[in-house]
C-alpha cells in the first residue's frame, strides 16, 4: 500500500485477491483502523489509493431520478457529488440490475 510493505501480527478474517490484480481488499476491523489510522487516511484524490475510501450501498424508494436522489442523499450528509477534488467528495452512480 502507498509503495510500502507492512507487518502486523494480527488474526486475518478475511482476503480477497483480485485475479488481475487491478485491486484487492483486505477486511479489518474497527480496532485495527482506530490503532492503524495513517493507515486509512483518504489521499485518493491525490494519489488514487483506496485504503481509507469507504463504499456504501444505498436503498431508495423508487426508481425516478436515481442520479439525483443519490446526489441529494451525497449532499445532506455533507458530501459535494460534483468536485472530484473536493476533499468531501462523494462519487454517485447507479448500478442497473
């Protein structure tokens, strides 16, 4: 991560290696990020690290205007869904099922 290599003596619960490795993802918990926390700084803007980003799911009420739902729902918890560079950026996007 970040160019560097890291070693901790901890229990592993989970490991998921991407087959390309275009990403992978390590599952840790609250305790390891509250010890850790230079560990989970959010620098993606800068240098497009994911260690620190954080993915959510949302669940709407209906399907009308879903962009602009998760747009509203960025902004009423502090987020700017249109800055990229902004550091309280929220990338909003609609998975079609």
């Amino acid at each position: 991560m970040r160019g560097q290599t890291y070693h901790y003596d901890m229990v592993l619960s989970g490991w998921w290696e991407a087959s390309n490795d275009a990403v992978s993802l390590m599952i840790v918990s609250e305790q390891f990020v509250e010890e850790n926390p230079e560990l989970f700084q959010n620098t993606y803007a800068t240098d497009r690290e994911m260690a620190g980003v954080t993915f959510s799911d949302v669940v709407l009420k209906n399907k009308v205007k879903i962009k602009g739902q998760l747009e509203d729902f960025a902004r009423r918890v502090g987020g700017d869904p249109e800055n990229m560079e902004a550091d309280n950026f929220i990338l909003c996007s609609a998975n079609q099922c």
